[in-house]
C-alpha cells in the first residue's frame, strides 16, 4: 500500500507516480501500434509460407481491422462494467496470448482465426489507456503527459517496419508476433502494479448489455469482412454465396442501425450523428482510414514484390514516415490552439495527396532513397490530419457523448481502413491483367523489337542453357519483364487513385463548422 506521503503528493494516483501509470498504459499501445507496422512488411513472407496468394495475405490485416472496430463501441461499457484495471488486463492478455497463436500458425485459417482474437483483444487498448492517462495527472500536467504518451506511439511506426523486416529476414515472420509476448508480460506486470480504478469506475452502476446490438454489429461486421476477403476469388457478385451474404449484411446493418437509433441504451447511440461537425467527421475519418491503410499495406508490396527488396530494407524504405510524425507532432501542438483546424486539416490532406500522388510516378529504375522525401513528408502531412480531426469532429458535442462518440469514431476509421486494403488488393490483380493485355497486344511474333530483344536474350542464354532451351527461355523472360511492368502499372493507378481520394477529403474538410472554442481530443480518439 502506498504510504501516506505518497498519497498526499499523488491523489489522483492513489499515491502511484503518475510517470509510472504513463510507462504502463504506454506498453500496451506500443505493441498494438508496433504490431499493425511489423506485420504489414512480413506479408509476403506469411503468404509463401502459408501457400497463400499476396491478396489473400492481406486478410491477415483485414481481419484484425474488422474484430478491432466490434469491440470499440463496446469497450466503454466492458470498462464500466467489470473495471476499467481489470477490462485492460484482460485485454493484454488476450492479445499477448493471440500473439503466440499468430506466430505458431500452421495455416493461414489458423492465423487469421488468431488474429481475428487479436483484434478483439486490442481493440480497447487505445481508448482505455488513453483514459487512464489523462485521469492521472492534473490538468496543467495533461498536455505534457500526452507529449511523453504520443511518442511513444509515433516511435512505433519508425522501429515497426525495419524491425519486423529484421526479425522476418534474420529469423521468420513468426518472430513479428512473437516480440509482443515480451511486452506484453512486462504490460501485464506494470499494470497490475501501478494502476489503479478511479471510485467513480468502482462505484458505476451499469445497465444490462445490448445482446441484440452487438450480435447485429458481429453479423454485419463478419459478414462485410468475408466478403472483402473473398470476394475477388469469386468474382464478387458472380457467386451465388456473395448476393446472400451482402443480403445478410445489408439486413443486419439496418437492423443494427435501427436497434441503436431507437433503443435508449443500445450498443451506440448514433443520434450523436445529428451534430454536423461529429458527422463530417465520421465520414472523413473513414475515408483517411482508407488512404493510410492503403499505403501501409501497398507500399511494402511495392517494394517487396515489384523491385526484390528484402523484408528488413523494405521497412527501412517505409520507416520514414514515423520520423515525419515524430516531426510533424510537437508543430501541430503548437499550431492547434493558433489556427483554424480546417486550414490544418487541409493542408494535411493535400499534402498527403502529394505525396500518394509522388508515388505514383515510381518506375523500375528508382532506388532506396528515390522516395525518401515524399515518404518521410507522408507521415508529417498525416500528423496535421489526426488531432485537427479529432478536434473538430467533438468539438461541439457534451461530455456525456464523448464516450459513445469516440467507439463510433474509431469503428469507422478500421472498416473504412479494412474497406481501402480489400479494394486496393483487388485493383492490384485487376489492373495488373488489364494492363497486362494492353502490353501483350502491342507485340506480335512478328515485331522486329520483340525479334531483337529475343535474339539477344537467346544468345545469351544459351551459353547457359544450350541451344535448344535458349528461345524458348527469351520468351519466358521476356514474358516475366511484362508481368512486372504489368505490376509496376496496376500500383501506379492505386497510388493515384489514393492522392484523389486525398485530395476529395481536402474539400471536404470545409464541411466543418468553425467552433466557437477548440477543445482537445477526448480520450479514445486515436
């Protein structure tokens, strides 16, 4: 117990120094932040060895985007209910514990089964550590407490990338999910130690669960989630089991939506959908969820899969852009309170469309450090986007709406982040084909250029493979130089399609009524 002293000088801790409480909610959202940035680079290497295609390996972030959103409207009532402590531990837990399933899959239904808990499992982490941080200091301390706690979150997208690419290319891809098992013991330690549930939480009285809401929230949900994922393999809407599973979800998704319109205490309340600035918010966090996951899952393809880069020089490539955040971070602090958080959010919207629209222009010939700047200014464009966003969309809402607002606030940024990835997953192999045929018509047998190049290729394959295997080996060359222009078109087109998308939400940003105080984010919004 702690003593006396130690009481009096941290009453909001119950005596536990508050930089001691910041260390333990820090852990567990490092490694769910850390976790999202490593497994985006092993990819590849999850799809080889579990005999999967490279769109069927972005299931593995998919799936944790989707059971990750079901729990985040729940999350408020499981921390009133059972503890907002005990709520967190069995969070940590449960996603440590998935973490060494992940790792020790056999298969790849074995992995997203895994990582579906995962998702379960950090869903919470965010919001409730957030929470916990802001009620343990006293108010002229929160900004600086919050500056320590966003490092450590912006320090993760740096370190992700090049030591899951590390960790995939020295040892496996498993060990990617085996580095949470360390934290997340030291996690559950520092937790247990040093935090603590404020009386309000203890003394909470809650009411019954919404057993109705949230089994229509897992139904539309699950049902949106298979789909994406299987879609492209079935050609979408050719399948019969496609047409009724998007019945199943359009069904649920209204039941859903009628249940939390009009029972008082549903899952969520989306009448907090009726304030302006909450709403432009919504859809713009969802369609910024689509932007970012898109490039956090293309670009470490593109490099990997089109230029041969190994796991750990792509994350060195992609790490940059946790160092613009890093940058960007402590600016936008002090532009916040100065500006209109419409200029900001513009100007970061535009600047990330820049960029996306930059990376559009790659070709074979680029290097390590072609894109060095335009991805290091990604991260610092998004860092004006997350805290004017969040700003803005609470603006004008009570305290009492905050809880329910931020569960539907982050909800929409992962479908919105699950949507992107299945769209771009299935633009890559569509264009790439389409592509694919514009090439292989421009060149005949007879075509004096693809006679030269074959030529040339025989002569010197055939100091290799002999005579008789030297032709045909020029045309399988050749062949595979088309695959990959081929691939190098299709990730153009998404990077560009990307930078509009960008651009649209730019514009979009002036759907926001200026509030007549800015307020900081509330706790949960991340």
């Amino acid at each position: 117990m702690p003593s006396a002293a130690a009481q009096a000088r941290y009453p909001l801790t119950q005596g536990v120094n508050p930089w001691l409480v910041t260390l333990s909610v820090m852990l567990p959202t490092f490694m769910e932040v850390l976790d999202t940035a490593i497994a985006s680079v092993a990819l590849p290497y999850i799809a080889g060895s579990l005999s999967a295609s490279n769109s069927e390996a972005t299931w593995v972030l998919t799936s944790y985007l989707v059971a990750n959103a079901v729990i985040l409207p729940a999350s408020n009532w499981f921390a009133r209910r059972f503890g907002r402590k005990r709520f967190l531990l069995t969070c940590v837990i449960i996603f440590t514990i998935a973490s060494f399933f992940c790792g020790a899959a056999p298969s790849l239904g074995i992995i997203l089964l895994a990582r579906v808990m995962q998702g379960a499992g950090g869903g919470a982490l965010q919001p409730l550590s957030q929470s916990i941080l802001l009620e343990s200091f006293p108010v002229q301390k929160r900004s600086m407490a919050m500056a320590a706690y966003g490092l450590g979150i912006v320090v993760a997208p740096v370190l992700g990338p090049t030591l899951g690419g590390w960790l995939t290319d020295t040892f496996s891809w498993r060990y990617a999910f085996y580095i949470n098992i360390p934290v997340g013991i030291l996690a559950v330690f520092m937790i247990t130690r040093f935090v603590h549930d404020p009386p309000y939480i203890k003394n909470a009285k809650v009411g019954a669960f919404d057993n109705l809401g949230f089994g229509l929230l897992i139904v539309w949900s699950g049902c949106l989630q298979i789909v994406l994922d299987k879609g492209q393999e079935d050609d979408w809407f050719g399948a019969i089991w496609v047409r009724w599973a998007v019945a199943a979800m359009v069904i649920a998704l209204a039941g859903w939506i009628w249940r939390s319109w009009s029972h008082p205490r549903g899952l969520v309340d989306l009448h907090v959908l009726k304030d302006r600035n909450f709403r432009t918010g919504c859809f713009l966090i969802a369609m910024l969820g689509m932007c970012i996951y898109i490039t956090i899952a293309i670009l470490p393809l593109y490099y990997q899969e089109v230029l041969g880069y190994t796991a750990f020089t792509a994350g060195l490539v992609v790490g940059p852009r946790g160092i613009g955040s890093f940058i960007g971070s402590p600016i936008i602090g002090i532009l916040g309170s100065r500006m209109d958080p419409r200029k900001l959010l513009c100007a970061g919207f535009i600047g990330f469309g820049i960029c996306s629209f930059i990376f559009g222009t790659v070709n074979l010939d680029i290097g390590p450090y072609t894109l060095l700047i335009p991805i290091t200014l990604t991260g610092f464009a998004l860092s004006f986007v997350f805290v004017p966003l969040a700003t803005m969309s609470t603006s004008t809402l009570t305290r009492e709406e905050m809880g329910n607002a931020t569960g539907l606030f982050n909800m929409l940024r992962n479908i919105g982040g699950s949507i992107g990835i299945a769209m771009a997953t299935t633009a890559l192999i569509r264009r790439a084909d389409l592509h694919q045929s514009y090439l292989a018509a421009g060149l005949s047998p007879s075509s004096p250029e693809l006679q030269q190049k074959s030529a040339i290729l025989s002569a010197y394959l055939g100091h290799h493979l002999g005579p008789a295997q030297a032709r045909p080996g020029s045309f399988g060359m050749l062949y595979g130089l088309m695959q990959q222009q081929s691939a190098l078109l299709s990730y153009v087109d998404i990077f560009r399609w990307t930078a509009i998308l960008a651009f649209f939400c730019a514009g979009a940003v002036w759907l926001f009524k200026k509030p007549k105080k800015l307020a900081p984010p509330p706790p949960g919004v991340h």
